[in-house]
C-alpha cells in the first residue's frame, strides 16, 4: 500500500513549475491525477510519458483505488440524493428524482418539455431535503439560448420560495460553440467546489456539436470530442456526488420502418456515459409523456406528466 500524499506536489516527478500548470488545467487534487490518463498530463503539463504514468499510479497507491466489496458500493448509494420534478409520478419512474453522482439525460422533438424539466429541477434543488430538493445552487450551461429567469420565478412563486433568491442561485454560463462548452464543463468542478452546486444541468448537450459537424466525413471527430465532454461532465458528477441533468435533440431515422423513428443526437458516446435516460414526447394539450428508456436499476415504464405556468405538475 503507498504512503498517503496530500498534495499533487507530493507526487514523484511532480515539481512546483508542473504542480502549477496541472493546476491551471483543473488538476487541483490527488484524486483528479488518479482518475486522469498520461496523455491528459501530458497535454495538461508538458510530462513526460513515464513520469505521467508514475505520478499517476503513485495517486491511485495513495488513494487505494481497485477492487472493493458490494456493501461498501452499497453504502455509499446511501449517499445519493434525489431532486423532485415536481411531478409524483415522474419521479416514481426514474427512482424518486433526478440522481446525484451520475449524467440523467432527456431527449425529444420540439416542445417536448425537456428545457421545462430543467426549468423546474434548477428551482426544486433549492429545496431542503425533506421537500424532495438538495439545498443547494444550480449551474446551467445554455448552448440553445433557451434560459428564460421569467420561467424561474413563476415556478418559484408558486412553491412559495424568494424569487430573487432562487435566481441568485442559478449560475448561467452561455457556450457559444463546441469548445467553450466543453471548457465550461472543465472549469465547473472548480465552481462546483466552491459555490457548493448540487446540480449541472446543459440545455442542449448536442446543438453545438450537432451544428460545426457536418456530414459523415467529421462524424468521428464530432463523437471524440462528445466524448471528452461526457466524461468531464460524469467525473464532476461522481466526484462530488453532484446531479448533471443533460437535454439532447433528436433526429429522424429513415432505417427504422416499424414505431417510432425518433433518435437521440450523440449515439453510443452520449448513451453510455447517461446512467438514466428519458424519452420525452408531446401528448394532448400541456400533457407530455416521459419514456424510462434505460436504468442500471429500474423497469422500463412511462409516466405523464403537465407542463403549466407555475412548472411541472402531476397529469392528475
């Protein structure tokens, strides 16, 4: 077993002038070094190959990462909190809200109600904990243009919380393309630490990527770098024990001849890195019909639900 180090300093190789730059990169504990690859030092801080990889195995001696027994998993779930929709029976669908320590994402057409949801969970995580919230702020990553603060406070004033203060909560960053989208997911651990956030949520995860690549010449680019940008997103998320709540488009796909032929955006890439995905769809006036379309712990199932003036309530 490795001695215990404290600091990214401590680690072999690792001299002040790197220690600061890995810094600077967002590699500001022993524990992000140990989860990290040698190519992301390497890049981060100009290592070497096998100084990166001693470093990094030292940070992993250190911390005792490997094989643990399933009650110690077990308890840790215990951990896990939940963030009402403010729905019942939506909740209910996907095991009592949207979960801490993992990526949740919505997919649907237009007007599906998936930019509601987030409307609704970055005001109900403000909530204590026995209100089914989290007491804590929010960090919304808007790649649509889509926040509306007017949405917030009508939601707020009708779960009778300060409206000034569930908005001075919510900290809006707008990603002009791709890369200051995936920088903004980078820098969020540092926010995350600091402001206390309990919740990530980015309105829409794919309309940047879907818009700079086009065709299938860039396909492999488009997924590599979505792929940078869900693995940052779902290490801040296990890291902290935070919820990210993630929206993605849809397209149509000309293959499937039977049912529906709606596809979420980002393929494989975005569904293995999402731990529960919902499928969100327009029913008759404001109901919306929400799809468990997969859980590594829950029954598939659908639930629906109203969206109204104050936010999301129950279909009954």
């Amino acid at each position: 077993m490795g001695k215990k180090i404290e600091e990214i300093e401590d680690l072999p190789g690792i001299g002040t002038q790197a220690a600061e730059k890995l810094m600077s990169a967002g590699y500001k504990t022993v524990e992000s070094i140990a989860i990290a690859s040698p190519a992301e030092l390497i890049e981060a801080a100009g290592l070497g190959e096998a100084t990166a990889t001693k470093a990094i195995r030292a940070a992993r001696d250190s911390l005792e990462m490997g094989f643990e027994t399933a009650d110690k998993i077990a308890e840790r779930r215990k951990l896990v909190g939940k963030i009402t929709t403010g729905s019942k029976d939506l909740d209910a669908l996907i095991g009592g809200g949207i979960e801490t320590g993992s990526i949740t994402e919505i997919y649907g057409k237009f007007a599906s109600a998936k930019t509601q949801v987030c409307f609704q969970v970055a005001v109900t995580v403000q909530l204590p904990e026995e209100k089914g919230g989290l007491n804590g702020p929010c960090l919304w990553i808007d790649a649509e243009n889509s926040f509306r603060p007017e949405r917030i406070i009508a939601i707020a004033e009708h779960l009778e919380m300060n409206p000034d203060d569930v908005l001075k909560n919510i900290l809006v960053a707008r990603a002009y393309n791709s890369d200051h989208q995936i920088l903004l997911a980078e820098k969020a651990d540092e926010i995350v630490k600091e402001k206390g956030i309990k919740l990530i949520i980015v309105d829409s995860l794919t309309a940047q990527f879907r818009s700079e690549f086009i065709g299938r010449g860039q396909l492999a680019d488009r997924q590599q770098k979505l792929n940078k940008h869900m693995h940052a997103l779902m290490k801040v998320a296990e890291m902290n024990n935070i919820a990210v709540l993630v929206t993605n488009q849809v397209m149509q796909n000309p293959g499937i001849l039977f049912g529906d032929p709606t596809t979420p955006i980002g393929g494989d890439i975005v569904a293995h890195n999402s731990k529960t995905r919902l499928y969100l769809r327009k029913s008759k006036e404001d109901k919306r019909v929400a799809k468990l379309v997969d859980s590594p712990s829950l029954p598939d199932g659908e639930a629906i639900f109203r969206v109204t003036e104050h936010g999301i309530v129950d279909a009954e």
